[in-house]
C-alpha cells in the first residue's frame, strides 16, 4: 500500500466533520481546563493561550479547519461557573473515602464536563457523552472504567428516560 493510499483510507474512516469537529471541542475542553488548573490563570488569558498554541495541531489531528466552537466555548466556562455546585454532586458518586481533591485533574475535568453535557445538552445522546469522554480518559491513561462507572451513574440521574426500558 503507498502513502497515497494510507493517506485515502484516513480520509474514508473518518467521522463526519460536524461530530469530529464536537469531539474536537471535547478534547480541546479538557485540555484548556487542565491548563487552567495548571497556571492558575484566568480562563479567557488560558483560552487564548490554547488556541495560539495547541489548537492547530489538535485541528490537524482531526483533519479540520475549525472545531466547534460554540461547543467549546460553553463547556469551558459552563464549567468553570458551575465547578462547585458539579463538585458537590459528582462527589457522592465517588465511592466511600473519595474526594473530588483525592482524583486526579484530568478525572475532575472529565467528569464535570460530561456532567454540564448531561444537564445542558439534551439533543446529544447520553450514551455518546459517555463513549467520548471515557474515550478521552483512556487517551490520558486514567483508570476508564472508574471513569465510566462515574458517568453512568451521572447519565442515569440526569437522563433516565434514556436508560428506560
């Protein structure tokens, strides 16, 4: 097989550009919230930051010109408005003895912005909220299955018409 033709299979295996450019949106949230915590900045200096310096290769890696950015943008600050109410709920999902300060940042941010899409976003299915995030988890090497354990859980409290049988 030649270059020519790996390069046209990438092409033919891709999702379509509107759920790529969404999951772009995911990922990109994740990292600009674990930047975040990471300089202790405001969130519009660390967005900025993002995407001057990271935005274009993630775009690349997605073969896209643009990701979602209203998607983006309301993960982003939806969490970082929300970030104590979430803690306070995700924390009771988390087992006896654990704390939202016990996870690690990645799990924290995972597990919030699915949750803003839990409650915010009806038009996109639970079980894709799931599938993408714990996609995302086990792209950082975190423990995936904690992860979705957690996002089940959060699913059926906030879409239990989904899950109904």
């Amino acid at each position: 097989m030649t270059e020519t033709d790996d390069h046209q299979l990438d092409h033919k295996d891709l999702r379509p550009a509107s759920i790529r450019r969404r999951a772009a949106a995911r990922i990109a949230a994740v990292q600009t919230l674990y930047q975040q915590w990471g300089s202790a900045q405001a969130l519009t200096d660390v967005v900025a930051s993002f995407q001057k310096r990271f935005l274009p290769e993630l775009l690349k890696a997605f073969n896209l010109t643009h990701l979602n950015d209203q998607h983006y943008t309301r993960l982003v600050f939806g969490v970082d408005a929300r970030r104590a109410d979430m803690d306070g709920h995700i924390s009771s999902y988390l087992g006896e003895g654990w704390t939202m300060d016990r996870i690690n940042q990645i799990d924290r941010d995972i597990l919030r912005l699915a949750m803003l899409e839990f409650e915010d976003l009806p038009d996109i299915p639970a079980r894709t909220i799931i599938s993408e995030y714990s996609a995302i988890a086990d792209s950082w090497e975190v423990d995936t299955a904690y992860i979705t354990a957690i996002l089940d859980r959060l699913a059926h409290q906030f879409r239990p018409q989904e899950f109904a049988e």
